[in-house]
C-alpha cells in the first residue's frame, strides 16, 4: 500500500569548515616569496592599523604618547583630581594593547633570514621599456604594402587568427564568411591565399604559414643561400615531406640521388630555419624572468670531520617586512575613552578599529605560521636529503607523505609549501618539488630515487650511437644489467618526462 504524507525526521553529520583565519593562512602559505611581498603590500593598503614597524617612528610615536600621557596628569592635578590609570577599552570591547603592541608584532626574530642587495630592489622598480607586440609590427608592416579595402580586411583576419607559433590554422571561408557577415564585403578564396602568402614573406618570414612544411618552404625559398643544397631541400620537402619526417634517410639518399655528406649538408641547413616564426620574445622578457630563492641552505664541515658539521637553513625575508599594529591607535581608542556618553559616529569608528585591529592581528599571525610551516617543511627535507645537500647527489626517494608524517600535517599543507618554492645550495637553485620522487628498487634489494634512474636514462640515451638509437625496449635491458628493476612501459614514461623523442626521431647523420 502506497502511503502519503509527511515526515519529520533528525540526522546529525560532522562538517569541516575553514575558518577566515585558517582560509588566509591556506592562501599566504602557498604564495611564493615574491607574491608574498604583494600581498603584503595589499593588506598594508587596505588596512590603515597594519604598518611596517620602522624603528625612528617606533621612538617618535613612544615619545608622543609620553608628552600625552604627561599633560593629562598635569591636567587632573590641577582640577584636583586623582589620577588613575585608564583603561584602553570599553568594557564590551576588550581589546589587550600590551599584547597588540609588543608581543604579536612581526620582525622575523626567531628565523635566520637572508635578503638581496638594495641595489636589486632599485632595478627592479624601474619601468620596463616599451616594445612592440609581434602583432604591432606585422599590422606596421602591412600598413606599407599595397593593398586595396578588400585586402586589409582579409590581413586584418588573418593576424588576428594567429596562434601562439605564428600559424595561420583557420579555415579559409571562416575568413569569407566573417568579413561579410562584419563588413558586407564578398571576397574570393584566391584573395585571401594572396595576401596570407604576402604575409607570410613579412618578418618574421614564414608567419601565417599553414604548416610546419609551408613554413619551412618559405623560408628556403626566400633565403639568400642559393646553389645545390639549398634546391635539394626545396625539393625534398616538396616532394618527399613524409621521408623527412620520418628520417628515412636511405630512402632520401635513393631518390635524390645524393650521398651522405649532401643529405647532412641539407639536414643543417633545414635546422638553421625557424619552426616557430611566432614564438619571438620580447627583448626584455628573459631579463625579467627570474626566480626568488625562498630558503638557503648550505652545510657547514667541523674542522675535526668533514661528516660531523651541521645544517645552516635559512629562510628569505626580504619580501617580508617587520609588521606590527600601530601604536596610534591606541591614541586614538583612548580618545574615544575619554568621553563618557558617544554618539553614533564614535561607535562606528571604535567598531571600526576593532574590526581592522583584529583583522591585522590575524594576518601578522598567518605570516608566523606561515613562516613556522616553511621552516619546519624544509628542515624535514634537508633531513631527509643529507647526502644530496652535502654533496650534491644521491637523491633518496621521498614523496610528500614522508614529510607531512614527520611534521605531523596534512599532504595538502606539504604540497602547497612546495609548490613554487625554491631553495639556493651550493650546488644551484632546486624548486623544493625536484627532492620528491617514487621510489625504485634495485637487484641488490636497494631503494633508489626515480630521479636516479632517469639520469641514468638520459646519460644512455646522451652516449648512444646516434645513427641507431636504442628503442625503449634496449633502453630498458641496458637498465636492468645496470641493476634498475624497471618495465619497458616505465622506461617511456621516463624518456618521454625527459622530454626525449622516440629512438626513430633521435636518428641522425654523422
């Protein structure tokens, strides 16, 4: 029987929410050192009670609140009245000043820490000079060629059609029926492959081309080389695209009718062309692309036993200023004090410094933790890591787990500590993400790091015989007579993280 009506029923379930506080901690912890220094700078703008804590003004502001202090005493003395120290807060609103002031200010103590030179920050403040977008200097150079109403349209299609390489991919009536659907213009496909392939002699040459062949072409075509070699190479990507590819190079010898020394002589000459006429950087870009070291660590030999020193570790703080609540405030709250009856606007301004007083303390809070996790994540790595950051090498395999139990947190707090963070050693600079890898075990029942065996991986592939390169089978073979109990799959794995070709694209001339 179907039954109907209501029902009133209770379940209890357990959630988990982050808090505000512990939210801001989460997103501090996983900014890099240079993203720390802008959110610093955020909060400082956006928060008037948070300053950085300079130690002149930390005197002025001491001697000001003395010279207040001392009038108010003259003051009741000579209205006859007891003076009696006041208390900074309303009663509903306690708010603990000498703990504010004193003991939750942030100045890095307690952490070694090591900043770069002033002349650093002044470089980089300085404004990067303007250059022209690719884009801006191909629309430059089509202004000056000859081209009626009809044709700009169509060059004004296709450099917005490039992709990231330079490649004009777009169909051709996608073109046609986008300028007369926008402009009411109808033109022909022989149109838009004129100008495409006028483009596509602009600088750099071979921009708009549909395909790395058509790329290549044009380049060869328009080259100042000229002779054998260079009609040779026109020829083979004309008509024998797909042996090049491949590198079947006896196939290539056959139907050119060359020999070794002309085919090498070719294959150089189509290596000097330009794959990526659209990946041009800008002149500046590699200037300004560099990486913040959030930790140092070096290790320190006794000089009775190079095996008996220690491990200095330090943690960057030059992006993260001295902060503390700042001593005017409590001027200002005592002000308010003062006065028994408020009106309106005085609440609203005591209930506005409370909320950006509190607000500030749990930011300079999050910073120590933050600066708390870094620490104890790093010096849980290093301890892991002896060997390599004695000497160099010998990488154990260590993966995220390892660290999170040992500082007793959570993998996801581990991985957020890694993540885009970097460390200088003496022997380089590591993001913190290369010292974790699985684990593989040798014949001899030994753990070895993956990072280990792709080394061994790379140096083989480095000292092959270029003209016949082992496939990943032999690669894999070569490996476990080495003592690395690995499956062939695992050895693709590999080669392919190394970003290395198949043993077929390896092929070269010698």
């Amino acid at each position: 029987m179907l039954k109907t009506g209501q029902n009133i029923s209770q379940k209890q379930s357990q959630q988990q929410k982050l808090s505000p506080q512990q939210i801001q901690f989460v997103k501090l912890l996983q900014l890099p050192t240079i993203g720390l220094e802008q959110r610093i700078k955020e909060e400082i703008e956006m928060n008037p009670v948070l300053e950085e804590a300079d130690p002149v003004m930390e005197e002025t502001v001491q001697e000001s609140e003395q010279d207040w202090e001392k009038q108010n005493e003259d003051d009741a003395k000579k209205e006859g009245e007891e003076v009696t120290e006041v208390d900074p807060v309303d009663k509903n609103d306690e708010i603990d000043w000498d703990s504010f002031l004193h003991n939750t200010e942030y100045d890095g103590t307690g952490y070694s820490g090591f900043s770069q030179a002033s002349g650093d920050e002044d470089w980089r403040d300085l404004p990067n000079p303007y250059h022209q977008t690719l884009l801006e200097e191909l629309e430059h150079q089509v202004s000056l060629l000859d081209l009626d109403d009809e044709e700009m349209l169509i060059a004004d299609q296709i450099l917005g059609s490039l992709d990231k390489d330079g490649y004009f991919r777009r169909e051709t009536e996608a073109v046609i029926d986008n300028i007369a659907f926008n402009h009411g213009t109808l033109v022909s496909r022989a149109q838009v492959e004129r100008v495409r392939k006028m483009i596509q002699k602009l600088d750099p040459v071979g921009i708009a081309s549909r395909d790395l062949r058509d790329c290549l072409l044009i380049q060869l075509k328009t080259s100042n080389n000229e002779g054998k070699i260079k009609s040779l190479a026109v020829g083979m990507l004309e008509n024998y695209w797909e042996s090049f590819e491949k590198k079947h190079f006896s196939k290539l010898k056959s139907k050119l009718d060359i020999d070794d020394d002309q085919l090498r002589e070719i294959f150089e000459l189509i290596k000097g062309l330009n794959p990526k006429p659209g990946g041009v950087a800008n002149p500046d870009e590699d200037n300004r692309q560099y990486v913040e070291p959030d930790f140092e660590v070096y290790y320190e030999p006794s000089e009775k036993d190079d095996e008996d020193g220690e491990f200095v570790i330090k943690l960057s703080q030059r992006n993260t200023p001295p902060l503390r609540i700042s001593p005017e405030y409590k001027m200002m709250w005592d002000n308010f004090k003062k006065g028994d009856k408020k009106d309106k606007k005085e609440k609203q301004a005591q209930n506005f410094i409370k909320d950006k007083i509190e607000s500030a303390q749990w930011f300079i809070d999050s910073i120590l933790q933050r600066q708390n996790t870094l620490m104890k994540t790093m010096r849980t790595i290093v301890s892991l890591q002896e060997a390599f950051f004695k000497h160099g090498d010998g990488l154990k395999p260590m993966i995220l787990k390892d660290v999170a139990e040992r500082i007793k947190m959570d993998i996801s707090t581990v991985s957020r500590v890694v993540n885009g963070k970097y460390v200088q050693t003496n022997f380089g600079v590591y993001e913190l993400k290369y010292f974790f890898s699985e684990g593989l075990e040798t014949e001899s029942g030994e753990d070895v790091s993956s990072r280990e065996v792709k080394n061994e991986l790379q140096e083989i592939i480095e000292n092959e015989d270029k003209q016949k390169p082992y496939s990943d089978q032999a690669l894999t073979n070569m490996l476990k007579e080495k003592g690395y109990k690995v499956a062939r799959r695992t050895v693709s794995k590999y080669r392919e993280q190394l970003q290395l070709p198949v043993a077929r694209l390896r092929k070269q001339i010698i």
